[in-house]
C-alpha cells in the first residue's frame, strides 16, 4: 500500500546549536519510498547517516546564526504488511534467538521490565502462548489506562503509566513492550507516521518478537496496523525521539500528515484489534544491513541542505567532550 507523509517543525533558536532529527521514513525489505523531499528554511548544511543497526535514519545539522529554523519532509512510501494466520506462532527459546534480537529482552531507561515481573506473571503469565499473551496484554493496557494528552511528559516510564492508569501513545508502547519483556518476550518500540490518528501527529506502538517475526501491536488502538509507515525502532523512546537538541533552541510548532496515496482508497482495508484474533501482522523484519553496503555509506560526503534525498550518507565524528548537554529529547505525541 502507498502513503504520502510530511512533517513540518518549527524551531526558535536562542544561539548556536547541533540539532539532530529522525522524520525520515526507514527503507526496509517491507518498506521502500519511492520519491522523498528534505527542506530547511533557511539553508543550512546539514548530513544524513544511519544507525549502525539500520534502525534509524537521523539527520545532522548545525543552526549557526539562525534565529528561526522551518524543517519541511514530504515522502512517498509502500509498505507491505504482511498478514498470516497467528494459531501456529511459538515461542522462540532465548537460545535460539538471533542475537540482534537480545538486546530486546532486557530492561531499559523507560521500559523497567525488571520492576514489573510480578504484575506481568500474575495478570499474564497462564495465558498459553506468547501470541496469546502479548495481545492480552495490549488488551489490558487499553482497558485499564486511559488515553489522556497531557499527562505525562518526557522522563515518564513504563512503571510511571502502571501507577498513573494514564498516558499518551509513547507511554503505551513503553508499557507493553515491558510486560512482554518481563515475560521473556522480546519487544520494540516502533515510531512512525499513522493513517486515519486524529488529530494527526507522530504515533508510537510496539513490535514484538514471536515465532521468528517481528509482529505490530497498538494498545490505543488509534489506527490501523495496516496504515504504519515505520520511522525509526528502538529499545524504547530514547533511541527514536523526533529531535534530540545540543543547544539552546525550542520546537513551537508541528505538522504531520499520512494519507493514502490517489488510487490506493478502493484497495486499502484496513486491519484492527479485531482482526488479531486469528491474523498476526508484520511490518518488517528489519533484516541486518549488509556491511559492505554499510562501507558504501561511510564513504559517502555530507549532503547538503534543501536537496532530494535518495542517499544516506555516513556520519561525521561524534562530538568532542566540549559540547554542550542536551536538553531533554522532544519526541511530540498525539494530543486526541
């Protein structure tokens, strides 16, 4: 299926700062974008890399001696959900899981699996198979903790929600993916563009890792799983916010958008909680990058701003121990 994106951002700047963003929609085996437009209002240099894992596209840039910074992204992108009968998903032995997978089993800054072994056990732990489970458990952070905009804020964690019974989409995605792991289920947090969220914003949901497939789940049930374009994957939030800011500067405003591309209405049927019951859904697999493509990438120069990107080219050196501290990741949530 084929989604036109855009996001729009609004900066204040108040001096000199590095400002690094992840808007871009990820090329996966299940995820191409078939044309795509990067601009920044005023012109600034800035570069594109990508994660080591291949689970993020970031872009780099430095405001110098701007006063304001407008940041424009528009994409054409298909995705294919892949759709298959969920009775026959095991459980794979932690033995056997592919060790890019691991890291997805252990506690992590918002996800404390740690702290909530005993709720996941005791509300979860008789349920018998691990597809089984991780849908209970969206079913049970929906009907237990409500969506409210507002209620928390950027250092909010998963134990914070259970405690709390309220949040936003970042807050439910955190929630389920540490019960999965307190459940020895490896999870992920997923963060992209949604077809059909009022009001439109960036939404954040979970994957987890079931019978050898990453599988898509979304507690606020607030779109379809079918209508996800995939920005970025991570351990939790921190490792996909939006905007992550060196600096002194303030987002003011935002824009996001993701709808069906023309021609693609008649076709599209999206895929809801309901539809779980026998169908489990995959967004990707987020196959591991070939290293010699990721060579190709190192070799690459920076790109410069306001041009079409096509490419993603390789990293400059991290920052010297001068730099000065970030300000808390800005990762805008949906406010319906």
């Amino acid at each position: 299926m084929r989604f036109n994106v855009s996001s729009q951002l609004q900066y204040k700047i108040d001096g000199p700062s590095t400002l690094i963003l992840n808007i871009h929609a990820l090329r996966t085996p299940s995820q191409s974008i078939v044309s795509e437009q990067f601009q920044l209002d005023p012109i600034l240099n800035y570069e594109e890399f990508v994660s080591a894992s291949g689970e993020n596209r970031f872009i780099r840039l430095e405001t110098g001696d701007a006063k304001s910074l407008r940041i424009s992204y528009n994409a054409e992108v298909d995705v294919n959900a892949q759709v298959f009968p969920s009775a026959n998903l095991g459980g794979v032995p932690v033995s056997q899981m592919h060790r890019n997978v691991i890291p997805f089993l252990f506690p992590s800054r918002y996800c404390q699996s740690d702290r909530l072994y005993r709720l996941a056990f005791d509300k979860f732990g008789n349920i018998p198979t691990p597809y089984e489970k991780v849908v209970a458990i969206t079913d049970w952070i929906h009907n237990n903790v409500d969506y409210t905009p507002g209620s928390t804020n950027s250092q909010t964690s998963a134990f914070d929600s259970v405690t709390q019974r309220e949040g936003v989409c970042r807050d439910f995605a955190h929630l389920g993916i540490a019960l999965c792991r307190a459940l020895t289920i490896p999870a992920r947090y997923f963060s992209g563009y949604a077809y059909q969220l009022q009001p439109p914003d960036f939404h954040a949901c979970f994957e987890a890792y079931i019978g050898g497939q990453w599988l898509i789940f979304d507690a606020t049930r607030l779109a379809p799983l079918n209508g996800l374009v995939r920005i970025g994957t991570g351990r939790d939030a921190a490792d996909t916010a939006i905007g992550t800011i060196f600096g002194r500067m303030k987002l003011e405003s935002i824009s996001v958008m993701n709808d069906l591309a023309p021609g693609q209405e008649n076709s599209y049927k999206p895929i809801t909680r309901e539809d779980l019951e026998v169908n489990a859904v995959s967004l990707d697999s987020l196959a591991p990058q070939p290293q010699n493509q990721r060579d190709q990438q190192q070799n690459q120069p920076p790109v410069q701003g306001n041009a079409n990107q096509n490419a993603a080219p390789a990293p400059a050196p991290a920052n010297n121990n001068n730099a000065p501290a970030p300000a808390p990741a800005q990762e805008p949530a949906p406010v319906s």
